[in-house]
C-alpha cells in the first residue's frame, strides 16, 4: 500500500461519524500533575494502570502520580473524579546513562498479592497496594528490560493462589521467574534474555527480544524459534543480539486475558514451579551472579530449526508512503517493536511488518508454534497493541451482538495524528478495510511536536488491571423518556415543568443503571489517559440512522434519507432476541427512530406531491409495526391529523432520540409549504389507515402506556382519514370491503372518542354515519333527530338513508322509550300517515291505548287517524276498533254531503248509472270501485259499506240506532247504506225492496237472500261460518220476498228474465204452489218449465228418499227384535213364587 493510499483511507476514516464504530475514546477529566512545580513542559506519560479506583501514572521524570477515585456524591452522580494522593519516586541506577532514563518503563499489578513492580530506567523495585509503600527494599535488579509474564491461565480463573504469584524478570542475558507473596521466592532461571515482550499460558511463554518471536517452555527450558519481526532482510539491528542494550527502549506489555487453559496443564506448570523453587532464604540471593557460562541453559535450549517464517508482505495491497516530512522524521526508525497478545487459551497474537510507515501483519499461533486462523492486517505497523474480549470491558447488555466478539486495538500514527484502529478478531480479511474503524486521538499538536523523539513512549494502549463502570451520557439522552412538547388540548399546571425536570432525570437515572458499561483498555498520550469504552448499541445504531439522513440527497435537494441504509438497519434488528431491559430498549429505540424517519421520507414526498412506490409503502407499514410506534408520533407530522391527538395531563413522553427526530423534522418544515394531502397523499393516508386499524385491535391489551388517550387518538385519527378517503365515494350504501363499509364499522363497534367523533361527522356532513354513532350508545333520540335532519332534507353527503322513513318505522317499533316513540311516530305519521301508524299499532315494546293514539293523531297528525284505525281493523283484524273508524267514515262522508251539494249528486247520479246498465252487470260495489272518485269521503264511504255490512267483525261492535239517525237525512243518497242497516234491522222485505227498485243491484239481492241478509257488502263474507249460516226456512222467505219484488219489476223483459232465473237458479228454496199462485196468468207455461222440471224432480227425490228412508227403519226395527230375543234366551226364563198371604192379612 503507497503512503498516498494510505493517506486516502486514513482520511476516509477520520472524518466518519466516531459514534457509529464499536468503540469510543472517554478522556479523564483529570489535569495531570506531570511536573510537581509546574516548571518542566517535555515531561509525558509512559505508562498507566488502574486497580480498584487507584490510578497509576508513571511518567517520562521517573515519578508515579498516584490518583484516587473518589466516591459519588449520590447516585445521580454519574462522574468520575480523581484527586493526587501521592507522588512516587522510584529508586533506580544513577550508573544508568541519562540517554537510556526512559522514566518509569512499566507498573505491574499484583492485585492477588496486594504488590506491585515498578520498572524505572532500567530498575525494578517492588512496593505494597494501593499507597504504593516500598517493600523488599533490600531487592533491587537493575538492567532489566521488561517485567511480566504472569500466567493467563490463572488470571483468568481467578486463580489466588496464597503462595504467592509467579512473574517473568527479562535482563539482558537472562530470564528469572519469582514468585512474589510474603517473601520473594526464586523459582528458575534461564539463561536465554533480552525479551522485550512476553505472555505465558501456562508453562509455554511466547517471547520477543530486537529480532523474532519465540516459544519458550518455562518448565522444559526449551525454546521453539518462530518468525522474524521484521519481514525485511538487512535491517538495522543491535549488533549483539544475545545481550540487547537497553537504549532500544522497552515496551508496555499488552498482555490481554481471554479465555481459560486447562486446569490440569495450570496444575502441572504449579508443581513444576513450585519443585524448582529452590531460593527461599533471603531476597537478596536474586541479586547472585548468574552460573558459569558453561552452566548456561541457553545453549542447551534446542532450536527448531524449521522455524517459521512470517508471510510475505508482497501478499498485502500495495499502499503509497506519505511524503510529509514530518511524518518521515516520525518514522525514521527501522526497528520495530515486537507485539505479543493472547486471544484464547491456545494462541498467540504475533505482528510482523516491514516498517512503520508500511502496513503490519498479525499472525497467530498456537502452543505448539503452528500457525492457526487467518491473517489480520493493519494500515500502519502498530506500535502498541492490545485484545478487548468480553473479559476485558464487558459492556453489560450494551452491546446487542454476540457477547463473544472479540476486537483488536492496535496505536497507529496516521498523517495527522495519533490513532486506533479497530478490528474484529474474526473478520472477513477479503477486504483490506472491511470492518475496520479508527479513533483519531486528539492531543494539542505543539505537544505532539514536541516530543516526536520520544513518540513510541509518549503514547501506549494496555489492559487496566481492573475494570471501571461508567455511563455513557447519549445512551440516557437517547433512552431517557422525555416530554414531546405539542399543542395540547389540556392546559399544563404551574409546575409542570419542574415536575418534567424531576421524571427527566429519575429516566435517566433509571438508564445510568441499566447502561453501566465496564471499560478496562487504557490509552495515553503526552498528558492525558482515555478508556477505550465500547460503544453502546444505542449509539452506534443512533449514529448510523443520523448518517443516512445526511447522506442522500435527491436531484430535487429535498430529501436527505437513504431509506435502503434505514431498512438495512432495521433488517438487522429483526432477529435480535433482547436478553436484558437495555437491549429491549434499544431495539425499540432503533426501530422506531428507523420507522419514523422512513414514515417522514414519505410524508416529505407526499408534499411534494410525489407518486409513492409500493415499495416504500410496504417497507414503511412493516417497521411502524414491528416497532410499535405510538400512532400519534406519526400523527404530530401531519398537519391534517394533528388536531386528533390526545395527550394526558403529564403529556406524551418518548424516547429522547424519537424526540430529537420529532423536533428536527418539524423545526426544518416551512409552514408556507404545508399543504393539504388528502389530494396528493392518499397512498400515504391508506398507510395510515392501515396502521390505525391494526392499533385498534389492540384495545384492552393493557401493555399500551396512556392506553385511555392513545385510543382516543386511534379512534379520532382513523375516523378522520375514513372521512377524507370516502368523501370521492358514489352516494348510496357501501358494499362489502369498502371504504364506506369500514367506516360503518368503526362506528359501529362504538369509539373512545365520541365528542371529537360528533364534531367530525358533523363537520363532513356524514349524518347517517352520525346516527350509526348515536346507535353504538344507544342514544334513541339523537338517532332519530339525525334522521329527521336527512328527511326534512339536511345534506348528508354520504346519502346512505335510502328508505329513511321505512327505516324510522323499523327502528321505532324496537325502541322501549315511550316518550321518543310517541314522538317521532307521531312526526312520521304527520309525513307518511301510513307508516306512521303502523309504529304505534306494531309497537313491540311500548304499548299505546287506541284512544290516546288517536288523541294524539288528531292534535298532531290528523290526517294519520283513518290510516291508524284502518290499519287496526282491516291489518290487524282487531274488531274492537271497527265502531272507532265507522264513525270516523260516516263523519267524513256526512259532513262531505251536508256540505257538497256535488256530491249528492253524484252519488244520485251513480245510482241511475248503474240502474241504466243492462245485464249481466257487476254489483253496485264492484261498479262504485271501478268507477272510483280520487275524493277522500268517496273511499271512505266504500270502506263505510264493508264495515256496515259485517266486514271484519264489525256488525256486532257498531251502534245501529246512532248510524240510523244519522244517515236519515240521506236516505236517498246512502242507499246502500240504507239496505245494509234495514237488513240488521230485521226489515228484510225493505232491503230487498231497495236491492231491487232502488239500485237494480239484483245478484247483490240474491246474495243478500242466501247470506241471510248479513255481510252484503262485505267483500270477505262470501262464505259464512257454518254456525253462522242462516236456515233453509229463512232463506226460503227471503226468497219468496225478493220473487215478489222481481214480479213488481216495471221492465216487463226484465222481470220475465230475472225471475226466470232466480227460479231456475233456486228453485228447491220454492214451493211450487207458491210460485204458481203469484206467476201471473198470461205466463207461458215454457217461462216456467225448468222451474217444474226442478221442482217435479225434487218431489220424485224427496219420494224416493222417504221409501228408503222407511226401509232402513224397517230393517233397524228388525235388527232390534232380533237383538231382544237373543239377549232373552241369554238370560233364560225366571220362575218368581208369590209370597204367601198370612192368615191375618
């Protein structure tokens, strides 16, 4: 890789958002006292340790600032203050030249044994934990290059081991382990040196001096050659490799703890120790010469002479060296310093590379020396290295990947400055930058300057020995449930703001403790410390949604959301199972933000007045869904909409990053461009629509928070789009699946809402669908004061109400509320008399007394009263009211004759009509029907015959003396009238008279003889019951009356021809001498001869039946004999002696 490209990609890398990587850079706000008089400006940090709120500094003067934590002030404090409690000066060799005094070089931790090492220039002395009070003073090794080694193994299993714990002492010609408890201890030497670099699992240690990388076994003494360090050949090297000077310099060991070894080969590396621990007299036995040369163990330590070799670097992408000068001047070192770190139990993570400026190589092996997994590469060759794996600054839930994942943290100079890069373990290397991220550290660039002859010093990354919990301020800011400030229909209190401040800050207290993050990786930098923390999923995923807002810009400059980046995110989150609260909160957070932001891409289109794809649609509704919105969030946005939101009294509380989201979007809206969508967003108000709908089948859920205001809105909202959608509708009822049909059933189903819901209806003119709503609470009255407003011709734009009246009718008849019915039946009978009626006759509920019906009918609905009381009598066929509607026809008629001197006369006139016609002819009511006037007094009259004559019941209720006296006066216009109540009379021979000379109605006069003078003009009583059949005897007189008149008939052709019928029709009602005695004289015999056929043949038969009739007595009388004389010899004969007379009698 050319420095030019590597320039490119560092730049790329600087200037991506930093919240987005897996991890973050939180400085501590400590103003470090490097120089205790202030005087000293080029002294710097060295190295750093942190153990159990104690904070270790070592620095570039050779002094140790000890720093402590202080405790919280309560447990809203969140902030992490340090104060100095000491200032340390370690001992070191004033033989030591001032070019190699390097200051404090490392401090060991010792947490199991409450010690601690401190190598200063070159000098190792020991002291206690946490004051850092100097112990074995006695003991004090100089030319040492590095001090470590402690076994993972046991670190990892937390492994405190009461002997004490065994380190690595590296000096230029040997390698010593102690053991540090009580008392120092000296357990072996090897007499193998100049390691730079060391970590041992177990009893394998993988060391590094100047040149390569080794394995060495502590216990075997054995020594397993690796690679070189460096790839290039011919590079500038200490001349003596065996005894490394120590101006090389020396390096923080990067020791990272992973995962555990196996106990028994920790339990074997112990005994081996602890069998070859020979020095336990006094400490200063480690001060003895080393043995002989010839006793040396460092020739006898096997090479393996198939040792490996690092990969060549031709294999990496070529990057281009930069051509800034200070950078050269930076790297003008050819050395590079070896990395050794552990990942696992069984590996080693070794880097490799060509020189500072190219691109280094992390190789790993096993225990064994193999090479295992891949390669992992790195833009720069790092100058310090370190592993963060779920050990090391587990983030307690805030991070919602696998909590396996393990990242490589290498310092880097780049062009600019200082920085880490950040690799998984376990990445797809197929791709140089593939899931890499880098945090630049930011120093004061005068300082950088300053101490560029020192720059591989000045900065270093390391594992504290302890971990630290802190909070991540965005994490309780994105979390946080804070106030959405709307215009509210509730007016907030006086102290509702310091009553918003107090639950503000219990919600972020309440995330503080769910979010406490574990950070255990240290940088620093001339004079500052920073924890590399893991960034918490809320924040990264925050960042990423606020990147594809700012990404993307249309050719129209107005949309700024990558709504493919947005849906990868929220695709990502699908599969996600949250194990604690803060990832259920977080992935809530991500999905709504990333909802709301796809939700508000449309709403910005839809403005535009843009075609919205199907899609983008369908993506939207399905992250609303999944994430659960809260329907008014989107409500708020729409400006048509934004009246249907209800909030409680303490308001509508969100998470502070939906809040944020809200309060951007509706900041960067201009007013002047918002218009109305029902035109151009109807796509978007079907979304709306839809996603309405599936949080209305949510009620009664109870895990809805403000269950009582959020439904109000849901019912509000979704009453409103139905409205807006359905107002291009066809008029008339809506069919199935429609959506008129759904907005019935909205209603229906009753809404939470109900006054906003009137006030909506009302306002679009929808009064049926009000009326539905009155119906859903059963409010009887206003239902039908809805439908009155639509038939007295109110707008009701939907037009729903086809057959309102029949509806009116229908509604009212089920109703229980005797009042209401009484009132709007009698508003319905004055509009439509014979709907009206029928509610107050079919009443199934209520109830109403005839009388007070027809009361009321005649105050309110005159014209209803007839309708009712025909409905009763000829409908119902309740007799009991057939007096009620006489009277009401023969007032309607009287008064219509008294009156109308026109209508008598066409009554007269009728008469003579009908007269006029010859026969065969109807009867005088068929004929008044067919010629029927359209006057109401004319069909009054005709139904006045049917009631008269018997019809439904009526003859036995009506008062016959009172309709005689008032019909009198017009007998000569009410003839019929007048036959009907002669027949109730008994004045059988006047009807007839009347029948006949009167009207000429001569089959009426027939039939009026045969119904034994009832039911004349009773259309329905042609047949009478049997038991109400008149005798034969009374139908015989009838019929010698009406022969009589037939013979007075003037019309001599008539009457030969009506009597000749009426005889041969009737002629067993005849007695032949009768009919013989009144026939006059000059009759042809022929007139009368099927008369005498009939009548000679109903004497043959009456004879005949008589004989049979005699001969069947006959046959009875016999029958009868016969049974007496068997029943006598049944009983046999009885002899009975008559009593003796005594002689007294």
């Amino acid at each position: 890789m050319t420095n030019t490209q590597a320039s490119a990609v560092e730049s790329t890398h600087n200037h991506q958002h930093v919240e987005s990587g897996p991890y973050v850079l939180r400085k501590l706000d400590v103003d470090f006292a490097l120089s205790e008089d202030g005087s000293e400006d080029d002294i710097y940090i060295t190295c750093v340790d942190f153990w159990e709120g104690n904070l270790y500094v070592g620095t570039s003067a050779a002094e140790i600032l000890h720093y402590f934590l202080l405790p919280p002030a309560d447990d809203a404090d969140t902030s992490q203050q340090f104060i100095l409690a000491t200032r340390l000066q370690p001992q070191y060799s004033e033989n030591t030249p001032a070019a190699h005094r390097l200051g404090i070089q490392q401090i060991l931790i010792l947490p199991t044994v409450n010690k601690a090492c401190v190598l200063c220039n070159g000098t190792l002395t020991f002291y206690t934990l946490p004051e850092l009070s100097p112990i074995f003073t006695n003991t004090k090794l100089n030319n040492c290059l590095w001090v470590g080694g402690i076994d993972q193994g046991g670190l990892e299993d937390g492994e405190d081991n009461q002997d004490g714990i065994v380190i690595m002492i590296c000096q230029k010609g040997r390698t010593r382990l102690i053991r540090i408890g009580e008392k120092l201890q000296r357990v072996r030497e090897i007499e193998a040196g100049g390691y730079l670099d060391t970590i041992r699992r177990g009893s394998i240690a993988c060391v590094a001096d100047t040149k390569s990388y080794h394995l060495l076994d502590v216990v075997e003494r054995q020594r397993i050659p690796l690679f070189e360090i460096s790839s290039s050949s011919g590079e500038g090297s200490p001349p003596d490799a065996a005894t490394p000077s120590i101006t090389e310099g020396t390096k923080d060991p990067a020791t990272t703890p992973t995962t555990t070894p196996p106990a028994d080969a920790v339990a074997s590396h112990e005994r081996e120790l602890s069998r070859d621990a020979s020095l336990t007299s006094t400490p200063q036995r480690l001060l003895s010469p080393p043995p002989p040369a010839s006793q040396a163990v460092d020739s006898q330590l096997p090479d393996r002479r198939d040792s490996l070799q690092p990969p060549p670097l031709e294999a990496l992408r070529g990057h281009g060296r930069s051509s800034s000068q200070d950078v050269m001047k930076l790297r003008s070192r050819t050395t590079l310093l070896p990395h050794i770190a552990s990942p696992s139990s069984s590996e080693f993570l070794l880097t490799t590379g060509t020189s500072f400026q190219d691109p280094g190589v992390g190789i790993f092996v096993n225990l064994d020396g193999d090479v295992v997994r891949g390669t992992l590469e790195f833009s720069r060759y790092p100058e310090s290295l370190c592993i963060d794996s779920p050990e090391i600054g587990s983030s307690n839930g805030a991070d919602i990947t696998t909590e396996q994942d393990q990242f490589v943290i290498a310092l880097v100079t780049g062009d600019q400055s200082k920085q880490l890069e950040i690799q998984m373990l376990d990445q797809d290397t197929e791709t140089f930058n593939s899931g890499k991220f880098w945090l630049p550290i930011a120093i004061d660039k005068t300082k950088t300057e300053a101490h560029l002859g020192n720059t591989k010093n000045a900065f270093g990354i390391r594992p504290a020995t302890s971990q630290i919990h802190s909070n991540n301020e965005m994490v309780a800011s994105l979390l946080g449930l804070k106030r959405l400030e709307i215009g509210s229909k509730v007016e907030r209190q006086g102290s509702s703001t310091e009553e918003d401040a107090r639950r503000e800050k219990q919600e972020a207290q309440f995330i503080d403790r769910l979010s406490s993050i574990s950070s255990r990786v240290l940088v620093y930098g001339i004079d500052k410390v920073w924890w590399v923390s893991r960034n918490p999923a809320i924040v990264r995923l925050h960042a990423r949604l606020q990147e594809a807002t700012t990404k993307v810009a249309t050719k129209t400059g107005s949309s700024t959301i990558d709504r493919r980046a947005i849906e990868e995110i929220l695709t990502n989150t699908e599969g996600e199972e949250p194990t604690t609260e803060l990832e259920f909160l977080t992935i809530s957070s991500v999905k709504q933000q990333g909802s709301m932001l796809l939700f508000l891409d449309l709403f910005s289109q839809s403005l535009e007045k843009t075609q919205l794809s199907t899609r983008d649609l369908e993506a939207t509704e399905k992250s609303l869904s999944e994430g659960e919105v809260d329907p008014r969030l989107l409500l708020l946005v729409m400006p048509v909409l934004q009246k249907e939101v209800v909030q409680a009294v303490d308001g509508i509380w969100v998470q502070g990053a939906l809040k944020t989201l809200l309060d951007d979007f509706q900041a960067k809206q201009d007013p002047s461009n918002i218009h109305d969508i029902t035109a151009s967003g109807f796509d978007l108000l079907q979304l709306v629509r839809r996603y309405l709908f599936s949080w209305r089948r949510r009620k009664g859920f109870g895990s809805v928070t403000n269950e009582k205001e959020v439904f109000e809105t849901v019912d509000a909202a979704l009453l409103h789009v139905l409205l807006i959608l359905d107002q291009n509708s066809r008029r008339g009822p809506g069919r199935r699946g429609s959506l008129r049909s759904e907005l019935n059933t909205v209603v229906d189903h009753g809404v939470d809402c109900f006054d906003r819901a009137v006030e909506l209806l009302e306002q679009f003119k929808r009064l049926y669908v009000l009326s539905r709503l009155y119906q859903s609470r059963k409010m009887s009255s206003k239902v039908l004061s809805t439908w009155k407003r639509i038939l007295e011709g109110e707008e009701d734009t939907g037009g729903e109400l086809t057959d309102g009246e029949q509806e009116m009718r229908r509604y009212l008849t089920v109703l229980n509320d005797a009042a209401v019915v009484e009132e709007y039946a009698t508003w319905l009978a004055a509009r439509n008399p014979k709907l009206g009626v029928r509610v107050f006759a079919d009443g199934n509920k209520v109830r109403f007394e005839p009388k007070h019906v027809v009361g009321i009918l005649k105050a309110h609905a005159p014209n209803a009263v007839k309708d009712y009381l025909e409905y009763l009598v000829f409908d119902k066929n309740l007799a009991l009211h057939a007096t009620d509607l006489i009277n009401y026809y023969l007032d309607s008629v009287v008064n219509e004759l008294s009156t109308s001197e026109e209508a008598r006369e066409t009554l007269l006139l009728s008469y003579t009509s009908y007269r006029a016609l010859r026969p065969p002819k109807p009867t005088y009511s068929q004929f008044a029907a067919d010629n029927t006037l359209s006057a109401d007094w004319w069909h009054n009259r005709l139904r006045l015959l049917q009631l008269l004559g018997g019809s439904h019941g009526a003859a036995s209720t009506y008062d016959l003396a009172g309709i005689l006296s008032r019909i009198e006066p017009f007998s000569q216009e009410l003839v019929p009238e007048t036959i009907v109540l002669s027949g109730r009379q008994g004045k059988h021979r006047e009807a007839i008279s009347l029948l006949v000379h009167g009207l000429g109605d001569y089959d009426t006069a027939i039939r009026y003889c045969l119904l034994g003078g009832s039911g004349t003009y009773s259309p329905t009583s042609s047949s009478l019951p049997s038991d109400a059949q008149p005798s034969h005897g009374r139908q015989m007189a009838l019929f010698s009356y009406l022969l009589e008149e037939f013979l007075r008939i003037e019309d001599i052709d008539q009457q030969i021809t009506q009597t000749s019928e009426l005889l041969e029709r009737f002629a067993p009602w005849f007695e032949v001498e009768q009919v013989l005695g009144c026939v006059p004289d000059g009759w042809a015999v022929e007139r009368l001869q099927t008369f005498l056929v009939c009548a000679i043949r109903v004497l043959v038969a009456e004879r005949n039946e008589t004989g049979i009739v005699k001969a069947l007595v006959g046959v009875e009388n016999l029958d009868l004999s016969g049974q007496v004389i068997e029943k006598g010899v049944s009983i046999g004969g009885v002899v009975q002696d008559e009593p003796r007379k005594s002689k007294n009698s």
